[in-house]
C-alpha cells in the first residue's frame, strides 16, 4: 500500500540530457568558427594569429572602447 502512494519518478531520456549539453557547445564552436573565417578570410590576417590571446584582446578592446 505504501507503494502506490508514492509519486512515480519519471526518468529524463538520454537524447534530451544530450541535447542539452550539445546545444550550446555547439553554439560556441560556430561562434569561434566565424570569428576565425572572419578574421582570416575577411581580414586577410594569417590563420596563426586568429589563435592567439593578445589578438582577441585587442578586438575586444576595440569593440567595447569608451
């Protein structure tokens, strides 16, 4: 009797835990791919300093300048 009193856990499908994760790592490597193409293909930069930090932060500093 005290077995069906209980609430029923359901379990969360393995393909939606992966989605889940999945999703956003994927958003972040297209983010990174078109900062990449752009930067080389549009930019005409070599594909070496696309790579590097101080490249990055040098956009960054750019953009959000005051």
């Amino acid at each position: 009797m005290s077995e069906a009193s209980e609430p029923k856990r359901r379990k969360t499908p393995g393909w939606k835990i992966a989605l889940r994760i999945m999703v956003p790592v994927m958003l972040l490597l297209a983010l990174a791919g078109g900062m990449v193409f752009g930067y080389v293909f549009f930019g005409k930069q070599d594909i070496g300093e696309a790579f590097k930090w101080s490249t990055w932060k040098h956009v960054f500093d750019l953009v959000f300048a005051p």
